[in-house]
C-alpha cells in the first residue's frame, strides 16, 4: 500500500513528556488544533502530517529551525 500512516500527535507528544499547552508553544501549533488532531475531531493535512513525521523524527531539529527562524524574521531588514 502506498498510503503512509497518519502520525499520532498525541503518542508524539507523550514520548516527549509534554502537555499540550508545553508541544503548541514548543512547535508553533495551535493548542486547540492539537486538540481537535487528538480528539480525532480534525485529520491533519498533508502539511501538518509532514511536519508531525519531523517533529517525531528530530525535535531538536524543529525547535532549532523555529528559532532561527525567528531571529532571522527579527533581525532581517530590507
């Protein structure tokens, strides 16, 4: 088959130790989309499903990348 496995965001987060509150903030997901993927009220798309493989695969990583991203949006001008 060639469909791919959802990620579960919850086991994701469980294996960190993390609340939701602590995976939103840490990932820049919104803690009521996080629920609702939890809940099964919403299927992440395509983009989110992506983003939670990468997350699972290299936190580390992620968190790197956002905060990078963040100095350079601060710091980077015209």
């Amino acid at each position: 088959s060639r469909l791919r496995r959802v990620p579960n965001p919850k086991a994701i987060r469980l294996a960190m130790g993390l609340s939701q509150e602590a995976f939103a903030r840490r990932f820049e997901i919104a803690v009521g989309t996080l629920r609702d993927w939890e809940q099964g009220a919403h299927i992440p798309d395509s983009t989110a499903k992506a983003y939670l493989r990468v997350i699972e695969a290299d936190p580390d990583a992620v968190v790197q990348a956002l905060a990078r991203g963040r100095r350079s949006h601060v710091s980077h001008s015209g």
